[in-house]
C-alpha cells in the first residue's frame, strides 16, 4: 500500500460518507476506519533468520446523522449511534454537538437559497 492509496483511505469525505436524500430527509453515513501495520525480523545465526509483515484494517458504520427537511432549527438534526456507546461514539457526538450551530446555519441558508429559486423562478414566468 502507498502513501497515495493510504491518505485515499483515510480522507475525511471517506469517514463521513455520501449524504442518501429523500423528499422529507437527509441521511448522512458515519463510519469507523482502523487500520494496523506490522513488520518484524529475527537475525538468529543457528536458524538463518526470518523476516514477516503484515497488515490489517476494518471498515464500520457506527452512526447515521438525519436532517429533516420539514422541522427547522435543532429537532431536525437526529443523530442515531449503531453501535453501543463507547469511545469513538463519544467524540462524534461530542463533535456533532460542537457543529450543531453550523450545521443549523447551513440548513438555514440552504432553504432560504431553495425559496429564493423558486420565488425568481415564479417571477420569470410571470405568475
């Protein structure tokens, strides 16, 4: 593996995955990489020595974050663990927490872009 593919794996956009939209709601998939690397070597002069590596890594789901189009402010952000509550499900909540201000913005402003479109849309067609 290289650097390359390495930084690919590890890349923010790859953590929090691509957002699943439907007419009332947002889901956005949050995962859980791990990933670990080894290697060892034996100089033993009676056995002629010995060399391995190896490597091993998972890939997990442990939340959903859910954005309501129709209830504005807080309540329309739900975030659901998929998993028991440990370490990892602590700081991502704990970040979501953190960003709900922003979060709350951009949803904001996205409705007010999608009202404004259709408002100049209804002023181009005369109606």
């Amino acid at each position: 593996m290289t650097v390359d593919e390495l930084s690919k794996l590890l890349c923010a956009g790859c953590i929090v995955g691509t957002p699943i939209e439907s007419a009332d709601k947002i889901i956005i998939p949050v995962a859980d990489f791990a990933f670990g690397f080894g290697s060892g070597e034996g100089n033993m002069e009676k056995s002629g020595g010995g060399a391995g590596t190896g490597a091993g890594g998972s890939v997990s789901a442990v939340a959903l974050l859910i954005v309501y189009r129709d209830i504005p402010g807080p309540g329309g952000i739900q975030f659901i663990s998929l998993k028991k509550k440990g370490p990892f499900a602590e700081v991502v909540s704990t970040i979501g927490e953190m960003f709900h201000p922003e979060v709350e913005k951009a949803v904001e402003k996205g409705s007010e872009m999608i009202e404004k479109k259709q408002h100049e849309g209804e002023m181009g067609t005369g109606a």
